[in-house]
C-alpha cells in the first residue's frame, strides 16, 4: 500500500482525498490518501518527518506552495516558473522533487472538458497573486493572441507580466484601463470568492460568448460567476475541473497512470 495525502492549513475542507480515492478505486492502485493539517512554525520538519515515516508523495495547499519549494532537492521548470509547488514526489534516493500541476490542470479544465479554443483567444487573468502566477505559462504555452494581467495592486501585475515576457505576449493592465472590447476567456485568480468579493473588471470587457473562468469552486456559483450572469455572460465555469485535473496529473507523476477524470468531475458536481 502506499500512501500519500494533501498538506494545508486548514485542510478539513479539502476534496483531494475523496478525488485520490476515487482515481485509486478507477485504476486498481493499492493507494491511501489522507489530509495532514501542518503546523506554520514547523512546516519543513514535519515535512520531512512524514517522508521518512514512509510517506510516498503529497500535494499541498495554501498556505505551504511556497514554502514547500525549501523542502525539495529538485524541482520542475512549471514548479520553479510557478515559484510554488503543489506536488511533492519522493524520488528512489529519498530526496523529495517539487512540481506544480494547478497551471496544466486549468489549461486542461478549459480545453479538454470544456472545449475551450485558447489558440488565438485573448485572455484577461484578474489578480497577480500565487494563484496567477501558476498558470500564466501553460496559458501561452496555448498560442492566445494576448494575455492580459490586471490587479488591485498594478505593480504586481506588472511584475509578473515582466516574469514571463519572454514566455509569449503578456502584458499588464490597470482594471480601469483595460479596452472596451469584450476578452474571450476571462479569469479570475484574486482570493475575492473567498470573501463573497469580486475584483473590479469593467463590464465592457465581457461579451455574450465570453468564457468565465474561477479558480475557485462552491457549492452555489462565486459572486464573481453571479457577476459575470448578470452581465450576460453564457459560459461560467467554476474551478472544480481545475481541481480534478490537477489531482489527476499528480497521480500520473507519482503511479504513471492517467486517470478518466469526467466521472470524477461528474462524482464531486453532486456533493
Ligand atoms: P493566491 O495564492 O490565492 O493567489 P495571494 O497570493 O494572496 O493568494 O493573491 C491574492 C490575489 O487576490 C492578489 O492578486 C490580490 O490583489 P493584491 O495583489 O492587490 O492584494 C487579489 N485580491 C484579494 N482581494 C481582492 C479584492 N477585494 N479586490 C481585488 N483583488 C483582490
């Protein structure tokens, strides 16, 4: 049997042991996944206590992605782009390898599940915090026309566009300066779903055939999906695709098997 679990804190809400469990049952792997809630002061030594009680790999959430790359002795280009990793991957010799998945799971979400051309699209990304920065590459990576980045702080922003200008056509924007023309996929990685918030993208900048995209998911649409049906947007997805199809590619990293992530989805869409 091995093991395996989501680090975070607080981590009691995490679907990733349910969504493991299922990809588990789906290719025969003799797998346990658990939750480990971390303390912040000792983050690194329980880190490494786990591995050497046996651990076999994690993921981990917020608040350790960044941290998360101290404990590693390798990491991937997506997860030293990212500055964060999200999965951690116990090589042969015992020493750990970080990687990040959340990027590749939206590009995935949004193409795969959702039939999303982002070839040629022009993407906006609100916010420039740990979140944005994780999928900024696997979204050039896709051929868009432009990508644009606005948020409350424009100077982040900036900074990041700055990060990846040589990654593809990224540029930064205040809110209040982006055109009136409608983007095709607009996203939104700020931490405003948490607090029932949405960030402050002027409604000019949505169409009818725009493609709304959370990062985050809920058991009711986020304020932010609410806004964008208001404003007549049609295509609102919520960040639960993301979620399964990160998972599945941190199970394909640790047991080298893809699993069908759609009845997965379809399994947590009815919780
Ligand atoms: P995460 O790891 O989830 O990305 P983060 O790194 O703290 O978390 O980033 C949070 C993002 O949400 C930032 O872009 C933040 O904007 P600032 O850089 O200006 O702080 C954005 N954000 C949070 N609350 C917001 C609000 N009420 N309106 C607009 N943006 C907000």
């Amino acid at each position: 049997m091995k093991t395996y679990c989501v680090i975070g804190n607080p981590v009691a809400h995490s679907q990733s042991p349910r969504i493991h469990t299922l990809f588990a049952e789906q290719t025969g792997r003799a797998v346990t996944y658990t939750r480990e809630a971390l303390d912040l002061k000792t983050f690194e030594t329980d880190i490494a206590e786990l591995f050497s009680d046996g651990l076999h790999g994690c993921n981990v959430t917020v608040p350790f992605k960044e941290r998360a790359l101290n404990v590693c002795a390798h990491l991937s280009e997506r997860a030293q782009e990212a500055q964060a990793a999200n999965t951690l991957i116990r090589e042969a010799d015992g020493r750990l390898r970080g990687d990040n998945t959340d990027g590749v799971g939206l590009a995935r979400d949004l193409t795969h599940n959702h039939g999303v051309t982002l070839s040629g699209a022009r993407i906006l990304i609100a916010g420039a915090g740990g979140a944005a920065r994780g999928i900024v590459r696997p979204l050039l990576d896709a051929s868009p026309e432009a990508v644009v980045i606005s948020n409350r702080t424009p100077s982040k922003a900036d900074d990041l566009a700055t990060a990846f200008a040589a990654a593809g056509p990224v540029s930064s924007l205040a809110y209040d300066a982006l055109p009136a023309q409608p983007f095709d996929v607009l996203i939104n990685a700020t931490s405003t779903s948490l607090s029932g918030a949405v960030p402050p993208i002027p409604d000019h900048c949505l169409g009818a055939d725009s493609v709304l995209y959370d990062l985050m998911y809920a058991k009711t649409p986020t304020a932010y999906l609410r806004w964008g049906q208001d404003a007549g947007a049609s295509r609102l997805i919520d960040g639960i695709g993301m979620l399964v199809e990160q998972a599945a590619e941190s199970f394909y990293l640790w047991e080298g098997v893809r699993p069908d992530t759609a009845p997965v989805i379809e399994a947590l869409s009815q919780i």
